[in-house]
C-alpha cells in the first residue's frame, strides 16, 4: 500500500464554477469526487481497493462567493474573479464598470496565475462568455464541460445529454450535482456527500497528512426547537407569496408543537419579512425572530445549523441546509423543479406542483390566467395535512417527495401524489447509467419508449465523438 501511495503523484484539478451560491454548493459532488480519488494499483493497471489520494484542487469563482467557498470547501484552493456586476473588498469599494476591459483588467492576474498552472484536469461548469474565455486559456483536450476548440464554442459529450433533456424537462432525470458530478471518471459515492437530513452534520476536526477528517456526530436531537424560514428566492414566481407563505408556517407551526420561528433573507426581503409578520397570529410574533438583512454570508453557516428545520424555495440556502445536513421542506413552483435541483442528501421533503404547464420558463409571462401552481399550497387539504391532521388525499397536480439514492445519484420518490412522467425518467436515468459504466440496466419498461428515449437522448455522431 505505502509503494503505492509513494510512487503515485496527486493531480491537480481546475473547476471552474462562475454561477450563484445554490450552484456553488452543488457542485459539491464533483469535488469531492476529484478531490478523494482512487490510487492506481501499479501492480496489476487496476485501482487499489479502499485506497484514496487527495488531490490538489482549483476552484474558480465568482469574486462575492470567494470567502463563503473557502469556508464551504477548505480542502481547495479559491479564486475570486468578477464574473457578475458588483462589488467586491478587492476593488476597494469601487463600483465595477460592465465594461468588459475593465473587468478583463481586474481578472487578468488570476487568469495568468491560473494559466501558469500545470492542470490535469479542467471541469468548466457553465456556459457564459467568461467561462469560455477562461477554457480558452488550457488545451482543450484537458477540458470537459465547456471548451473551445479551434476557436469555436464546443461541448462535452457528456454535457451535450443535458441539453437534451432539459428540452423535455418534465421527465428530467438527473440532479444538477450529479450530472457534474458524472464529469469525473470516478463519481463520489452519492449518499456520502451530505449527511442524512435531520439526524448529522458533518464537522471539519483534524488533519492528517493533509486528509480533512469529517466525522459525523448525533446533533440535532438536542437542539432547540427552531425552524428556520427562507422568505424567497431571486426569482418571485419561484416563491409563496407572503398571504400563501403564512398559511403553510401558521399550520406547520401548529402541528410541531410552537417551535421558534426565525425569518431569514436578504436585505431586498426585508418589506417581505414585514407583510409575513403581519400575517402572523399574536402567538406565532412572540416565537419569531427577523433576521432578514441583519446577517452576513459567512453567519449562514452557524444560523442554518442551529435549526431543526428549513422552510425554503429552491433556493441557496436550501442547498446549504442540505449540505450541513438540517431537515427541509420545500416548496417548488413555477419553474423550480425538484428532479433537477432539489436538496442534495437522504431524507428532505419536497412539496412539488405539477400542473400540465410546470415546469415553465420563468423569464416568460405565466401561460396561465392565475398562476395554477400556487394554488394547492393554500389548499385545506395540504394545510391540514402539515398541521397533522389526517387527510385522504392532497390535491391534483401536486406531489410530496422525500429524497433518497440509486447507483447513479440522488432521486425523488413520490409518497403523496403520482410523480409526473416516473416511467420516462426510471428509462432516461437507466440509459445515462450504462452509458456511464455504473450499471447494466436489465429493467428498461415499455420496449417502444424505451427505444423511443434512447433515440431522442443518444445520437449516430456520439459514438465517434470523444466520450469526456
């Protein structure tokens, strides 16, 4: 074991992720999947059993996020770059132009430090102008994602499936984390990324040989009785407004009892966390604490920690919860879609409206004349049902999930409610594991559609194209 350790060299790994926080935190998979590698057996060519490296891992972000990512993943090492129009300590309180010269200026230090840099590997998230410029900067045979290749904008056969099933994304079959995750030659095991919803957290206590050791430890049994509320997301659609938002806290807090209440939001939310408070009966203001605007990124942390319970939209925060292991319930409408970006760990409750015309684009007007997704979550049924009191049957077009793990990553089981297109997505999740080598899948469905799926996901150029 030790002659294998010695002579193996660690990689160096780039991941390039200029997106928002929920991004940010779910390209936790990927780390950790670059970062905790399998060691190569030199003996036989094959990987040594139960033998891990760590490598040596680059994350780019955006220059807002560059304190929160360090905090998040201490193990890489964190660039800051501007990618979004703001402000940052490093501009010393000046505005940044849109001007792309100028951010171009502000960015090149990094670029070139980066691009002195003898990477393995480089994982480019997301498609922006930005990201391909900084792709533009490695050879593109050590690229995946997003590449240029002579000159032109270029994807990932890998990258190329996700573009095809969000054109479809009612039957979407695979979370954002682990589609990139599934960049990675040697995926992190899903379940053992964050920790099980309500019952651990995971926390940083040694290092040895340079090995961050996390261990697990019974928490949340004995914390106070708190449940934290995140008031919106960016995106209003997305979110309950406040009238429907405190109906469902008002029954929740009923059926738990009167736990602590403790707003959480920016300071854009704060006219938000006061229309809410005025919904509130004289027993539910006495248990809750505004905290809208009054905390910063890095406080997050310890705040949605110290929580038995997240109340959220798809949001950043719930992505943090999930990642720190605190329970959730969430709430998607709109365009928010859980198969695609619900909390990443085992054993979260979503509540998912499904209407014919979900999920919908949210940059265009809602289709409807009143936005039908809304409705079951001021339902007497739905309420009744969070305040504990038994109810036959939720409405239509809506469906409670609770998240759990397959081979190829985190999945949604319906427990209230039918799952839209289950059938399609089980086909679609098969066909991307056996293209991925995790699995051969015997069980396919209904032959036609079966066929039917492999043809809309698969094309006749994939298989001269270079898998990676």
């Amino acid at each position: 074991m030790n002659n294998t350790l010695n002579a193996f060299v660690p990689k160096k790994y780039l991941v390039i992720q200029l997106a928002r926080l929920g991004d940010l935190i779910q390209t936790k998979r990927l780390l950790y999947s670059l970062y905790y590698e399998p060691v190569p057996n030199f003996a036989n060519g094959n990987l040594a059993k139960n033998i891990t490296h760590t490598s040596e891992i680059h994350l780019c972000v955006d220059a807002s996020l560059e304190s929160f990512a360090k905090k998040l993943f201490p193990f890489a090492q964190v660039y800051g770059i501007i990618a979004h129009n703001h402000m940052t300590d490093k501009t010393d309180k000046n505005l940044i132009s849109s001007n792309a010269s100028k951010i171009l200026t502000l960015n090149r230090e990094i670029f070139q430090t980066l691009s002195n840099i003898s990477f393995d590997q480089v994982y480019n998230l997301n498609f922006s102008g930005l990201n391909y410029s900084l792709a533009a900067l490695f050879d593109s045979r050590i690229v995946r994602g997003y590449y240029r290749e002579q000159g032109s904008q270029a994807l990932s056969l890998w990258t190329k499936f996700i573009w095809r099933w969000t054109s479809q994304r009612r039957s979407s079959p695979l979370n954002l984390a682990d589609f990139w995750a599934l960049l990675a030659d040697f995926p992190y095991p899903a379940e053992l990324v964050s920790p099980i919803a309500g019952r651990f957290r995971s926390i940083k206590k040694t290092e040895s040989e340079g090995l961050s050791q996390f261990i697990q430890t019974q928490s949340s049994f004995s914390k106070e009785n708190k449940i934290g509320i995140v008031l919106a997301g960016r995106e209003s659609r997305r979110s309950l407004p406040p009238a429907c938002l405190a109906k469902v806290i008002k029954a929740i807090f009923e059926g738990q009892g009167g736990p602590k209440l403790v707003l959480l939001g920016s300071k854009s939310e704060q006219i938000l966390a006061h229309q809410l408070m005025r919904e509130f009966s004289p027993s539910m203001l006495e248990k809750t604490e505004n905290l809208a605007g009054k905390t910063g990124l890095l406080d997050l942390f310890e705040l949605v920690e110290s929580c038995n319970q997240i109340l959220t939209p798809d949001t950043g925060l719930m992505h943090l919860a999930a990642h720190l292991g605190v329970a959730i319930q969430a709430f998607f409408l709109s365009s928010a879609w859980s198969w695609e970006t619900g909390p990443y760990g085992q054993g979260h409750m979503i509540w998912q409206a499904t209407p014919a015309c979900s999920p919908c684009v949210e940059s265009q007007p809602c289709s409807c004349k009143t936005q039908l997704c809304l409705e079951p979550f001021s339902s007497k049924a739905f309420l009744s049902h969070l305040s504990g009191r038994y109810v036959p049957e939720l409405p239509d077009d809506f469906c409670g999930l609770v998240s759990s793990f397959d081979s190829l990553g985190v999945c949604y089981d319906a427990v209230d409610g039918q799952s839209p297109m289950q059938e399609e997505r089980m086909i679609l999740r098969s066909l991307l594991g056996e293209q991925k080598g995790l699995f051969f899948a015997d069980w396919l469905g209904d032959t036609s559609k079966s066929s039917e799926l492999a043809e809309y996901l698969f094309k006749e150029l994939d298989w001269i194209t270079e898998n990676k």
